[in-house]
C-alpha cells in the first residue's frame, strides 16, 4: 500500500538542490538533485509505520543513483542499514525481505553518476 506522505517530514543533506521545494513528497513539480555527488534524505513518518518498501522515480535512467543503502531508526539519531541495493532505470522499487516497524526511513545514495536526481519518493507500508 503507498501511504499518504502529505505530513511526513523529508531533511536532505545539505548542498542538495532544491531541497526547500521539497517536490519528492508530491507537492512540488521538480526534482532534487546535485551534480555527481551521492545525497541522502530521510523521512521522519511522524508514528511508527509496518513498511514493506520504497520506489523512487528519476527524470530517466541516466539521471539515478546504481547504488544506494536503506536505513531505519526509531529515534532518527541510530540507524540501522537494511543493506545496500544495485539501481537502474528511472523507476526503483525496491521490497524489503521483511516488514519493519520504524518511524525514520534513510535514502542513501552510494554510487551516481555525473547528475543525480529524486522526482518523486515512495513508502510502501502494510495494511
């Protein structure tokens, strides 16, 4: 089930291009992106949720991370890393081998290449 994320708080690194619009929760009309530098953000969901997975949507293929790492945390200060994920496309979705009950969600981008965007970040959650 995609969840609603209308309230769900999204932090990006620092140095992340158009962080402030904030457009990968489905209120705004771009991307966020940087040049060549692998970027992450997190996803504060505001209560614990059941998630399954995620899916994120790039403006094409050469425009996604092929690496990235997944982590979850239940205070937003310790992470846990679901494990590292090869990527391509301009669509991932990526299932996680088992439901976990968190309440932050990290998207680490590990390998780019030269400009790398989000348009849009899902999070699956079961019912």
């Amino acid at each position: 089930m995609n969840t609603d994320i209308t309230n769900w708080v999204f932090t990006f690194m620092d140095g992340v291009e158009n962080a402030a619009a904030n457009s990968v929760n489905g209120k705004g009309g771009g991307d966020v992106a940087t040049n060549g530098t692998p970027f992450w953000l997190t996803v504060d969901l505001k209560e614990v949720k059941n998630v399954t997975g995620i899916q994120t949507s790039h403006w094409g293929g050469g425009y996604c991370p092929t690496k990235v790492e997944i982590f979850t945390s239940e205070n937003g200060s310790s992470w846990k890393s679901m494990g590292q994920v090869a990527t391509s496309g301009a669509y991932h979705d990526i299932a996680f081998k088992y439901t976990v009950a968190t309440r932050y969600l990290k998207y680490q981008m590990i390998e780019v290449p030269s400009r790398v965007d989000i348009t849009k970040f899902y999070i699956y959650t079961a019912n």
